[in-house]
C-alpha cells in the first residue's frame, strides 16, 4: 500500500463521522415538518452626498456683495428616501413535525401553508446594493473669471547724476506689471457681477440702446444670468451631489425587552454605513407591540382528548418608528410573528 493511498483512506476516514453526523440532522422520513413565521423588516434607504467646495474670494462675500458664504470645504449626507418592508422567513429555532401517515391526517391541514407554516425557502430576500464614493476631489474654479491676473503699478526710481561737485540724485518714473492680490480680484468680480444686473434690469426695463424682442430677450437674459451664476461661484462656492442607496435588515427578536435597535448609521465621511460600524451617528428602530386579549377557555375544552396539534403563530402588530436622534423619520405598523403569541391548532384525526 503506498502512502497516497494511504492518505486518500484516511482523509475518507476522518470524513465518516461528518457524513453521518449530516444524515442525522436529517428530519424523519413520514413526517411533515414546518417552522414558524418569523418577520424581517427591511430597510431601502437613500442618502445625498453634498460635496462643498469653498469659492476662493469666499471671505470678501459680505465685504463686495453682501452675502455671507460658506468659508470651508465640507462633506455632506442627508437621508432622502426610507422604505420599509416586512418579510416573512422560516424561523429555524421553532421547527416541529407531524406525522403524515396516509389515512391519519385530513389533507386540509395542508392548506394553512398559505399563511406560514410550512418551512420554505423561497422567501424574498433582495441582493444588497453597495455603493461607495470615490477619493476626494478638489473644487475646480478654473475659467471662472473675466479680469487679468496682473496690474499696472507705478514706482518712482532713483538715478545718480555725476556731477562737477557730487551725485544728485535724480527720480525717474518706470511702470512695471505686478501680480494683483486676491481682494482686488474678488473686488474686479463683484464689480462684473453688479453690472451684469444692471445690464440685465435695463434689457427687462427696455432702459437700453439696443432693441430686444421675442427670443433674442430671452437668450440675452439666459447668458447674461449664468454669466453672473459663474461669477457667484468664486464667492459662494459650488457644490456637487451624489446619491448613496442601501439596504438594511433589522430582525426583531422577543428576548429584547425594550424592542430598541439601531438600524443603520449615518457617517459624516462614509454615509450610510451598517449598525455595527460605530464611525456614524446611530438611526434608532423602535418596535411597539400591541396588547394581546386573554382568551376564555371552558373546562371540557381543555380536556385531553389525544388529538395530534399543529403549532403556530399568530403575529403581533407593532408600531416600528424610525428615529435620528430626536426627529421621527418613519412611522408604520408591521405584524411581527416572533413578537406575537404562539398557539395550537388540533388536526382532525380520521377514524376507521
């Protein structure tokens, strides 16, 4: 016997006691076995990004036009949309089995697969859909801006003059090209920005030389109106949106006294990340389930009578409330099965 042989039967060996522990698990052969109704709820949620990049004349806002402006770059996320949406699943932690023996269960058992209590495993689950944004990007303010980057400035020179008895000194007037600084920019633009209101307030007006009409007003007043929109940027800075979506499951479980989970968190730098990423402020899923009556059960009702039950679930309705922080984001009721009241239902037994 050589030694490949030799590990291939050990291998197979070793895997013996795992086969037949996985056939044992198996459920009984002649029984019908079925889990309870258990909820999910799901979460669809859509967030926008605001990337905000600060205009470069942002601090002389309030000095040449009288506005105040953003003055950072920031990053941004609001929630726009929230969908919530129950799922019934198979809850594998409470499975029994009844025996189907032929000619010993009434087949209209069998019908109450309609509402959950036959295991399956066909129940929606939607594919996650993760997005993320790419790395940081700069503002771009590039071609914004109609006035020359450099300025006349005048300096007075000084000559020495070889005289008879000493050096006079004579002045001389020279210009020279300086760069401008950025208040002066910032003051060239606002200056462009007045005028093009003015000029646009005088074609509306008809205070002007030249003749608009029709279309050509229109077009005059479009150019001149993203013209001044271009120009505002460099003070007021511009933004750029993005649109984030997840999707998130919350599982309720009745262990929870409280019935308080974080669904999802919101990050400043991330956006929507899961509850277990701790980086983002908490969304809070409050569950609140309704009161059940007690029943009235007689006596002979209650006698042992050795008729073979089916066990089930009837569902809890619940007020789920979705909450950042103080503000309500969501309200709805949702019947939760795990959070209900778990009965029985006798099958009839065919005598012969």
């Amino acid at each position: 016997m050589n030694n490949t042989f030799k590990l291939i039967l050990a291998v197979a060996i070793m895997a013996l006691p795992k086969m037949a522990s996985a056939q044992k698990s198996a459920d009984p052969e002649g029984f019908l076995t079925y889990s309870l109704p258990s909820t999910s709820i799901v979460l669809e949620v859509e967030a926008v990004q605001e990337k905000f990049y600060v205009g470069p004349y942002a601090k002389y806002a309030e000095k040449y036009l009288g506005i105040k402006a953003r003055q950072k770059n920031e990053t941004n996320f609001q929630i726009t949309e929230i969908k919530m949406l129950p799922l019934i699943e198979a809850d594998q932690n409470r499975r029994y089995s009844v025996n189907v023996k032929k000619g010993q269960i009434d087949a209209t058992f069998l019908k109450l697969a309609s509402v959950g209590l036959i295991s399956f495993s066909d129940a929606k689950f939607g594919d996650q859909s993760v997005w993320r944004f790419p790395t940081e990007g700069q503002g771009d303010f590039s071609g914004m801006g109609v006035s020359s980057n450099l300025t006349s400035q005048s300096a007075t020179l000084y000559r020495s003059d070889d005289g008879s008895s000493a050096y006079d000194r004579v002045a001389v007037q020279q210009n020279m090209l300086v760069g401008k600084t950025v208040e002066q920019r910032a003051a060239e633009t606002a200056d462009m920005i007045l005028k093009l209101r003015k000029q646009r307030l005088q074609i509306v007006t008809g205070d002007t030389d030249a003749t608009y009409s029709g279309e050509a007003m229109g077009a005059a007043i479009a150019e001149i109106t993203r013209l001044e929109e271009e120009y505002m940027m460099l003070f007021a800075g511009y933004s750029e949106y993005q649109t984030q979506k997840m999707r998130f499951e919350v599982i309720p479980d009745a262990a929870n006294e409280g019935q308080i989970y974080v669904a999802f968190r919101l990050s400043d730098t991330a956006g929507l990340v899961p509850a277990e990423n701790l980086s983002g402020k908490p969304v809070i899923m409050e569950i609140v389930p309704q009161t059940f009556a007690e029943t009235t059960v007689s006596l002979e009702d209650t006698k042992n009578k050795k008729e073979v039950v089916a066990y089930y679930r009837i569902p809890a309705v619940c007020t789920v409330r979705l909450m950042d922080g103080a503000n309500l984001l969501l309200q709805s009721r949702i019947p939760i099965y795990q959070l209900g009241r778990e009965s029985s239902l006798p099958i009839n037994v065919i005598l012969k």
